[in-house]
C-alpha cells in the first residue's frame, strides 16, 4: 500500500506495468493474430464475407484500430517525457541540462530521440521509437486488405428435360418400313466434320446426352455448373476381314470370300463394271462395297428387323474398297461387257455396333446450359433404351446415309459401288470422290479407324433427332462460382508482424527503464510548479529574477550548480542545488597569432562587453508561426482542391493512375503516398493542438484576473481527448476546445484515407476504320414478266433456315436478329496488340458502326367487302364428298402495279381463292401467297408494289359458311441501318461478337432503292420457298395452315391463334407475320444476296466510301478515387482548417519568454512572487502540524480561491504596474529590469472572488487581434 508522503507523488496509470505489459501482449497478440490471419488464408483461399459486405469494414477497420492503439501509445509516450528529468533529479546531483532544464515534449520528436539516446534514457527514445514505428504500422495497415475472388461449390438442385425414349420413333414405325429415318442425322454429322476439320466439336452438338435446366436460385458470380445426366455410350468395333477373290477366267463379275474371327460373312458378288462407268473401265478402276452381312456365310442378308431384336449378334456392317486393273475381253458393244481383273490393293472390314446408357457429370456454363464444355461417363452401364438394339441403330444409320443424297464423284475416278455412296462420303470426309479421298481408305488400319469413328458420330445424331422424349426428373448437380473474399497483400502483412514485433520488444525497455512516483502530483499543471518553487527556496533564489530571459540565459545562470530532488516535512518533493565549481575552457587560439595577440585575445575575451540593451521578442511555438500556421492551413485547403482535380480526372480522364495490379508498386506508391501526406497534415493539426493546449492557461493568465481552476489547475495535454474536451468545455477555453476537436479529427484522416483509392477497371478507346468490304445484290420487283415472276429462294437457304429452327447451331456470323451485318476489313494491322500493351490492358474488342441491312414488311388490311367465302357439294365418281369450302378475296393494286399475267382492266386486280374439303363444321385457315405483281410503267409507286398476302381466321358453318378472316397484302422492302456491333480484338477472323447485342445506331431505317428502276420492293417468292418445308405440330383435321402459318402459331417464338384472330388484333398478326417473315429473309440476304462492293441492282446503303468508323476499347485496371472517402476526407480537412483557424485566433502564443516545459522554466515564472513568499512561510507548533496534513491532504491548497495575471511586477513582492492593461505580451519588452519581474502572481486580495470561471471579454480578444 502506497503510504501517504508516496501518494504526493505521479504515478500515471499508463506507466504502470500491468499496462505496459498489457501493451507489450497486445502487440504480440496483433502479431500472432496477423500471421494467423495470413494462414486461414491461404487455407481457405481467403477470409468469407459473412460479417458484412460493406467494403468498409475491411478497408477502415484495420486503420482505424492502430489509429486508437497509437493514441493510446502517445499517452505511454508523454507521461516517459514528462517523468524522465524528475527520475533524474532523484537519482544524484547532476546538472540543469540534464536535470531542471531537460525537456523531452517541445522538441521534434526526432531531435527528442536523439538526445535521450545520448543521455540514454532508454524509456524515452524507445517510446518515441514505438510511436514512430506504431504510425508506420498504421500507415502500411491502409493496404493490408484487398477483395478477390475464390473458386466455391455448392450443390444445387436440376432437372432432366429430357430422356432417352423409342416410344415415338417405334410407334410411327410399320413392320418393314423403316423409311421415318431422314438424312439429317447424316447432314448434321457432314455439317460438324466440315465445320471443325481440325478440332472436336462441342459436345452438345456431337454427344447424345439428356438436356437438363437448374431449377435453384445461382449464387452471384456463378461460373461452371456440374449436373448428372444420362449419356449414350457407343461402341463401334470394327474386324479386319479376310478376303479371298475368285473369278474364273474373264467374267462380268468377280466375287469376294469374307470372313472374321468372330463371323462368317460368306461370299459376295462384285460387278466388273458398271453401266455409267462402261467406256471407262480399264486401269485403276475402284470399288466400293457396303451393306448389312450374316454371319452364317450367307453374304449380303434380307434383314427383317423384327427377327433382328432376337439375334442381334448374327450381322455385321461390312465395306470393302478395292482398286484393280480391268482388261476387256467381250466385244465393245456387248454388255455388260467381260473382263480381267487384276487387283492391286484391297482392304475390308466387318463391323459391329453396341451402346449402353451411362450415367455422367456434364459440366458447363451455369447460366447457359445448352453448352456443355467436358462429360464424365461412368464406367457401369444403366442399360439400354426399351426395344432398341444396337443393329436398330446400325440399320437407321444406313437409311439416313442413303437418303443423303450429299456425295457425287469426280470425272477422275473410275468407281463402282455397291450400297450407299453417301456413306463413302462420310467415310472420305469429302462431298466429292476422287482417287485423292478415296485411296486412304485401301488401307485396312485407316479404313478401320474410320469406319468406327463414322459410325460413332452418326450414331450420337441419330440419337439427338429421334430418340429423346421430353421429361422432368429430379437429379443432382453442384455450381462452381466465384465468391469475393477478403486477402491479404503479403508484403504489407509481414512488415506489419515484423514492426509489431519489434514495438512488444520494445515495450519490455520501456518496462525495465521506467520508473514511478518521481514526479509530483499533476506535474503538467502550473500549480505543481508554483508549489515546488514555494518548497524549494534555494531554486526560488536562483530563478528570483530569471522570469523574463530566455532559457540560455537560465541555462548560464544554472551552469555552476547541480541539482537533485528531496522531500521536505511535509514529504513533499523540493528540488535543491549544489554548488559546484565548472571552469569553462577558452577555445585553443589558431597557431597563426602571435603571442602577443594571443594574449591580448585571450585578456579581451575575459572583459564583460557592456552593449546597449535590445528589446527582446516574445517567444512562440514554432507551430504558431506566420509560416507554420500558414502551411497548416493552406496544406489541407490544397489537399481538398487537389482531390477534386484528381476526382475530375479519374471521372474523365481515361490515363488516370493505370496500373498492371491492385498490388503493383504504383498502387502501393500511390496508397502509402496518400496516407503520409494526411499523416503529416495531421501531425501538423496535432502540434498545433499541443501549442494551443499548452499556452491556454498563460493566454488566460495575460488577461489577468483569471482563476485557478481556469489556469494554475487547468492541464490537458497528458489527457485523453474526452477527458480534455470535457475540461476545455466546462472551463470555456473555446480555442482550447476547437482545437482538440480538430486534431482528433485529424487523427480519423489515416482512416478516411485507407479507403480513397479503389481498383476499378474502365474502358479506354480509340477511334479507327475499317473497310467495308460487302454490298447487297438486292432482287427487287421487276418491270418486265420474266419465267418466274419473282426470285426464287434456293433450296441451301431453305434448309439452313429449317434447320435453326429447330434449335441446330446457327453458323451464321453476320446476323444478329434481324439485322445482317455486312464483312469488313481487319483494322491496322498490330493495333489491337500495340493499344492493349501501351496501356497494360486486357482483351481489346472494336465496336464498329457498319452499314447493315434488315428486311421489313410493309402490310395494310383488306376491308371486309373485298373477302368472300362459299361452300358447296363436291360429287365425285363414286359419290358424293365432302362439301367444298371456298375462301377467297379480291385485291386491287396500286397504281403503277399490276399482275404480271393478266392485262387491261384484269391486270389491276388480283383474286385469292383457297378452296378445300371439309366435312367440319368449323376450322382455322392460315395461308401466306406469292403475288406476281410487276411495275406497269418505267416508274414504281412510291410504297412499291405488295408481292405477299396474308390470309387467316376462322370459319363455321356446313351450307351457309360463316367466317371471321383477315387478309393482308404485303410490301417486302430492304431497310439501310447503321448498326454498332462488337468485334473482338484477339480474333485472327474479323466477325462480329453476336453474343453481346447489336445496337442500331438513332438515324431512322430507309428503303434500298433499285437503281435502275427506282423502286423499293422486293419480288421474293416466300410463299414458294416455305411450300418445301414440314408443317410443325400440331396440326388437325379443322386447321388448314400451311408450312408458313404452322411457323407462325407453332414455331419458334410462335404467337397464340386467338391472339392473332380479327380486326382487334391486326396490329399482333402484322408483327408475327413480319417477325418470321424476317428470320426467312435475313438467311435469304446473308446466303445469296452478298456481293462484292459495287453489285448489280443496288444504292450503298451508307456513304463514307465503303469505310466504317468506330473505336477499339480496352479494359485497363486503375486506381480510381471512391467518391464517399474523397467527400469524407474533404469534409474532414475543411472542418479542420476552420475549426483550427479559428483556435489559433482564440489563444494568445505571445505570452511568454520561452519554452515553459523544463522545469526551471515553469519554476522561474514563480520565483519571487508574493505567492511563494505567502505558501513558504509555515506556521508553528500545533498549527504547524495542522497545516502540513492539509498539505498532505491537497499539495495545491495554496492557489485555491485567488486569482493571478501573468505580467511585469514591480519588486519581489509589490502589485502589479497596473491594473493588467499593460500586460499583453505584445505591448511590453520582456527585460528584466532592475526592481521589476516577470511572470505569475497573486492579484491583490480586494480582487479576490470565488473560484468561479470567466469567460474572455471581446475586448481582450479584440486587443490580442489587432496586436497581431
């Protein structure tokens, strides 16, 4: 227990060493905290953003608590300053530097250091040391984290869509008729080769496996998905054969004997030579045989499939390719004709097929699951799909190559085939044999592989067009995503382990070195020092006329004494001298004096120079000079200014700050950069707060008349900002309060900084051109009857429009919707390479304003009084039939335009007329006509002439027919647009990115005019070109549409009939009718209206002489300024620069003589006062004793209920010159003259009030003011 002469003394809590040690583990908890951070890491790839996902969070937290740490710290590091010359003094006599005059708190914490390591006062240096090492922490913890993004899965929740099912295929298949296989599974194969000759193709297009959709909600950043399907796995085996050829003498046929290990083929015949090839047979002739074979040597078999499902294991696929020589040995006109043959090479294979069906893993985009980028197939079979065989499968492969129709040979081979020329096709990968394709497969081992990978590609397709069934079942599957996670940038985390090492070292010096209870109580106050001057009556004498001089001065007057601190009756301390004797030594003369002036120097320099006296300036805090005020308040004012600039060009400007990394140099440049100058307006705000916090008490003792409380008892600066903010309020020190509440704002700028500069990444462009290297070959309506009056649409355009119908990949690279876009030129060569590397940038692509095209219908409605409608009795030879329904309308033209079959008054007109049977009583009619319409004269009417008619609706009714029809005639125009689109820069073919969408530029659409003519609209024959497809279902007995209304309603996108049907919805009908109308003509434009710059028939579409302009853009990382920490940091640093303005104008900082901090420097404002004299004279005897316990009890009893002025005295112990008018430092020289003092003093007792506060009167301030 700390007796009571010990409790006069200091013992700040925070030199404690429960708290010193509780710092040291703090440290170390940060420590090993940090290195923990850094390995949950990298074991868990990143900290999750459970807590919070305000950026924040992570960018302010860890700034903000080394920013509390630190002011923590600076408290450990002021009490060590303040305490350190006291724990001298109780050591030994030493002296005044460094005792009475050691002052470790004015000066700049640098030159602090360096002279507590020359005294080695380790506690000192070393917590100036941990506190410029803490804000280095600080600084480098503004970088620590940084948001990334880490690869997750998680299970989700899919459907299959669909299943492998024979139900539809087997029960539309009659016994012996097998024909409901097509050639599309041949086509798509031959489609897929010929598209990705060198590379495999996509999967969802080569692999039959079931469709499946993700029926749970995607987490963000959803990248891959993983969801188990059903996959048919096939095996094609193929056996090498051997073959034995028998002809006996010259015959019109040879025959081959084959056979394998696992199956006797038997014998085939092979015809010598064909009838096409008759004048052509002789040297290199080739043949190709294939067809299904038995096993049971009967050769070729009559395979009846439903005997197969019973003995699958009895045929094979047999092909065989042979090249001889042929000699005729018949006359010329016999045939079929004789021959030699004389083979030369010859290889054959037999080749079986099985399938399973396999469970797998297919894993693809999340958001696109009809892509599929990889399949894991299991290696255990599910089974095989219900009544399907793997010869079913070979048979219908057979059939789909033969209805091919793809392949034909060349004029250079002589071929003879038996079976299916189109399979040779397939084999050859080639639409065309020649001896070139056809050779490679004479060898047995090629002819093998490919036979097996033939039948394995067929197979897949035959799959995917007539073996799947919708479905719904439930399945498994998982979603890999990217999630943002928090990391760590290594090197700021391991600098900040290290220095937070160093500091908990470093704390233990403090722990060893710091000492306690050797200071008074409250040593920061001036009352403590009024009270030690009072106790220590010979440091009293020696200061007694020190009140005005600087401290050099009292530094001289102390020089030959040393000083050591004692306690007195009371156990109070008191600072006592000893004499002691110091001879100064003369600097050493130079050699070149001469003795005599040497010694004439060394004499003169021992004579006292009588000069005349100066007027000596007030000293001040370095912080409140014009200059450092200046730069403490134009410096923030800059920083906000230079934030907005910096805002402005890292909006607009798109150079701003690139950099290759949010971890580059440049970003850590940058971020340390920015905080060190906020860290310095920030120690400039602080120092300024230390002046002001230190000259409020002296600035209120100038204006006299002050209280205790206000000024003796009044000390902050060892306080925390809460405590000191409450002091300054209660005590109404306005400056005092403003500014403390602007360094503590100051302290929150690290904070506010730490989140100022974000990575971003921004588009950069530049302006290019390129060469449009496409124009439009358009067929418009003609003026003149040609054979087919109108263009017809080719059969390639036809099937390729079907076929991206029904969902098969779309080839096309220039449509985007309804637009087709023309072929342009590469750029300059390199540009995309050179842009991407001088800016250190991602992927560049090009958005390009081409000149493209897009086809529109032009429709009106026909009134009703020109549609009529009949029905009648149909008799046939054997009887009556069903009644014949008539729906018809009558067209009248525009003038201009009239039928291209009719003349006069006829030509002006033209009449529909659909008729059909039926014994229904109601239906649906749907059906688009061609209109062979010509121009009547050299110039067209302006809206062209209509060359389509629409007619639709319903009927009702037996004798009477009833109907609610529509019908619409139809202009085909071709409208120029301008049309942005996007190509990418890393790709060695220019094509447009169709996945990112076209824009159409604001220009309005304008009809192509024909040049020659001048009319605008197009003669295609839509009708005709929709009459060879299929109707798509469902279609009934009552539904009369044909191939184009079954589009219309049933197709893709298709629109509900009701909601096309009468007057109401005309508006919807035109737009169904124009939207397919326009997926037809975008195909009929990209695939045979393309021509080279300059075609027939046609007007460019866009001028700029066949050149497109546009931009390429480049992803750059930069650093970019986040808008709420600018608006934040400016918002702090202008409330600073105010509020510290205005605390600086408060509080007078020319009061004073100099430095008040060494302890003889506070001791000498009292030497000599009435004060001391007053509290120096004890009573005695019994009040003696009473008056010491009240000492013990309250060391600064002595300065309560009077009140003081700092001013000029006359004599040791007289009033005041005046009544404190004169006392403003800034009207009086501070000289010690003879009878006069400087310095603090009791006012006279008759002004003695209680110890109330008072507030600064405007007419002091206003004094102080125009002083300045």
């Amino acid at each position: 227990m700390i007796d009571q002469a010990n409790s006069a003394y200091w013992r700040p809590p925070w030199l404690r060493k429960p708290v010193l040690f509780a710092f040291c583990a703090l440290f170390i908890l940060f420590s090993v905290g940090l290195v923990l951070l850094w390995y949950l890491v990298n074991r868990y790839d990143g900290i999750p953003l459970t807590l919070t996902t305000n950026h924040y969070a992570w960018t302010y937290g860890p700034t903000a608590i080394f920013t509390v740490v630190l002011s923590l710290w600076r408290q450990v590091n002021y009490c060590t300053m303040v305490n350190q010359p006291w724990y001298e003094l109780h050591r030994d006599p030493q002296d005044a530097t460094k005792t009475v005059l050691l002052d470790y708190i004015w000066p700049f914490q640098g030159t602090s250091f360096a002279v507590a390591l020359k005294n080695r006062h380790l506690a000192v240096a070393t917590t100036i040391l941990n506190f410029a090492l803490l804000k280095l922490v600080m600084i480098i913890s503004t970088t620590l984290f940084v948001l990334g993004g880490r690869s997750s899965s998680q299970d989700v929740r899919a459907r299959l869509l669909t299943k492998f099912d024979t139900t539809n295929y087997l029960n539309s298949t009659k016994p012996g008729n097998h024909y409901i296989v097509t050639s599309d599974p041949a086509w798509d194969y031959l489609d897929l080769r010929e598209e990705y000759p060198d590379a495999a193709p996509p999967l969802e297009l080569s692999t039959a496996f079931t469709n499946y959709s993700i029926s749970s909600q995607l987490p963000g950043g959803a990248d891959k998905a993983s969801v188990q399907v059903d996959v048919f796995q096939v095996n094609a085996t193929c056996e090498n054969t051997t073959i034995d050829l028998s002809q006996n003498g010259p015959a019109k046929s040879f025959n081959l004997t084959l056979s394998t290990p696992s199956c006797d083929i038997g014998r085939i015949e092979v015809l010598a030579c064909s009838s096409q090839n008759a004048a052509f047979c002789g040297s290199g002739a080739r043949y190709f045989q294939s067809g299904l074979v038995g096993c049971t040597g009967q050769g070729y078999a009559d395979v009846n499939l439903d005997d197969i499902r019973a003995a699958t294991d009895e045929y094979r696929l047999a092909i065989v390719t042979i090249e001889s020589d042929l000699t005729r040995t018949s006359e010329p006109e016999t045939f079929p004709a004789d021959f030699n043959v004389d083979v030369r090479r010859i290889a054959a294979v037999s080749c079986a097929l099985e399938y399973s069906i396999n469970q797998g893993i297919a894993y693809g985009p999340a958001f696109d699951t009809n892509k599929v980028d990889s399949l894991e197939i299991m290696d255990e079979p599910q089974g095989q799909i219900h009544n399907l065989t793997g010869l079913d499968i070979l048979d219908a492969i057979i059939i789909s190559a033969s209805n091919a129709s793809a392949t034909n040979t060349s004029y250079s081979i002589t071929l003879m085939y038996n079976g299916y020329l189109d399979l040779l096709g397939l084999l050859t990968d080639s639409r065309s044999i020649t001896p070139t394709t056809f050779d490679p497969l004479l060898n047995v081992s090629s002819l093998r592989s490919r036979a097996e990978e033939t039948l394995t590609g067929l197979s897949h397709q035959l799959m995917r067009r007539y073996f799947f069934s919708p479905d719904d079942t439930a399945t498994s599957g998982s979603i890999d995503y990217t999630e943002q996670r928090l990391y760590t940038r290594a090197a700021a985390l391991w600098a900040m382990v290290g220095l937070l090492a160093i500091i908990s070292c470093l704390v233990i010096v403090v722990v060893v070195y710091s000492k306690q209870g050797v200071a008074p109580r409250s040593p920061a106050t001036l009352a403590t020092a009024a009270y030690t001057t009072a106790r220590s009556p010979a440091m009293s004498k020696l200061l007694e006329e020190s009140g005005a001089i600087r401290l050099s001065e009292i530094r001289n007057t102390l020089a030959n004494y040393d000083f050591i601190a004692v306690r007195d009756l009371a156990g109070m301390p008191r600072v006592e001298a000893v004499a002691t004797t110091r001879e100064k030594a003369l600097p050493k003369p130079p050699s070149w004096l001469s003795r005599k002036w040497k010694s004439i120097s060394w004499k003169s320099s021992k004579q006292p120079q009588k000069s005349k006296p100066k007027k000596k300036r007030p000293w001040m805090p370095y912080s409140s000079h014009s200059h450092a005020i200046a730069l403490t308040l134009i410096l923030p004012t800059t920083a906000i200014a230079v934030l907005e600039i910096l805002w402005y060009f890292s909006e607009h400007n798109e150079h701003f700050v690139a950099i290759s990394s949010d971890s580059s140099v440049a970003a850590y440049a940058i971020r340390y950069s920015s905080t060190a100058i906020v860290l310095v307006i920030s120690t400039l705000f602080n120092t300024l707060d230390f002046a002001i916090a230190t000259m409020t008490s002296f600035s209120a003792l100038a204006t006299g008349d002050a209280t205790a409380e206000r000024t003796l008892l009044f000390a902050i600066t060892g306080d925390l900002p809460p405590v000191a903010f409450y002091k300054t309020i209660y005590h109404m020190h306005v400056g005092a309060a403003l500014s403390l509440v602007a360094s503590t704002i100051g302290s929150l700028l690290t904070i506010a900084v730490s989140g100022l500069w974000v990575d971003t990444t921004v588009q950069i462009s530049r302006d290019v051109t390129v060469e449009v290297q496409s124009d439009w070959n358009v067929r418009f309506t003609e003026n003149n009857i040609n054979f087919d009056s109108g263009t017809i649409v080719g059969t390639d355009t036809i099937t390729v429009f079907n076929d991206v119908e029904h969902g098969f990949p779309d080839k096309a690279t220039l449509i985007w919707g309804n637009v087709v876009l023309p072929r342009v030129g590469n750029p300059q060569p390199l540009i995309a390479s050179q842009f991407k590397e001088s800016l250190n940038g991602g992927n560049a692509e090009y958005n390009i304003a081409v000149p493209a095209v897009k086809p529109f219908l032009e429709c009106s409605k026909l009134p009703p009084s020109a549609i009529f409608t009949s029905s009648r009795p149909t008799i046939f030879a054997d009887g009556p039939g069903p009644p014949t329904r008539t729906v018809g309308a009558t067209i009248t033209l525009p003038t201009g335009c009239v039928d291209a079959y009719e003349s006069g008054e006829q030509a002006k007109t033209i009449g529909l007329s659909y008729d059909f049977y039926d014994n229904t009583t109601s239906g649906w009619i749907g059906q688009l006509y061609d209109l062979s319409v010509i121009f009547s004269s050299e110039r067209p009417p302006s809206n062209g002439c209509p060359s389509l008619a629409v007619v639709f609706g319903t009927y009702e009714g037996l004798d009477q027919l009833q109907s609610n029809i529509t019908v619409l005639t139809c202009t085909q125009h071709l409208q120029s647009v301008e049309a942005n689109a996007t190509y990418p820069g890393d790709s060695s073919a220019f094509t447009p990115n169709l996945t990112t969408a076209v824009r159409l530029n604001p220009p309005p659409p304008r009809n192509i005019v024909d040049a020659q003519s001048g009319g605008s609209s197009l003669g295609t024959k839509v009708g005709d070109g929709f009459r060879y497809l299929e109707l798509i279902e469902p279609i009934d007995d009552t539904t009369k549409f044909d191939p184009f209304f079954s589009r219309v309603v049933n197709g893709p996108g298709g629109t509900s009939r009701e909601n096309l049907l009468g007057s109401e919805n005309v508006d919807s009908l035109i737009a169904a009718v124009n939207n397919l109308y326009q997926r037809f003509m975008v195909r009929v434009v990209d695939l045979e209206w393309r021509s080279s710059i300059g075609g027939e028939n046609t007007t460019q579409p866009v001028a700029n002489s066949g050149v497109a302009r546009g931009s390429i853009i480049v992803p750059v990382s930069r650093l970019k300024l986040n808008e709420a920490s600018k608006i934040v940091l400016q918002a702090f640093l202008g409330t600073m620069v105010v509020l510290g303005g205005i605390a600086w104008w408060c509080v007078d900082m020319r009061v004073l003589p100099r430095n008040p901090y060494p302890i003889a420097s506070s001791m000498a404002l009292f030497a000599g006062s009435r004060l001391i004299g007053a509290s120096s004279q004890a009573p005695s005897g019994d009040r003696e004793q009473e008056y010491q316990r009240q000492i013990k009890r309250k060391p600064l009893v002595i300065v309560k209920g009077k009140r003081f002025r700092l001013g000029w005295w006359e004599g040791s112990n007289a009033a005041a010159t005046d009544n404190g008018n004169d006392s403003d430092s800034a009207s009086q020289s501070l000289l010690s003259t003879e009878g006069r003092r400087f310095g603090i003093d009791v006012e006279d007792k008759d002004k003695a009030v209680s110890s109330t506060a008072s507030k600064i009167s405007m007419a002091n301030l206003r004094r102080r003011w125009l002083n300045r």
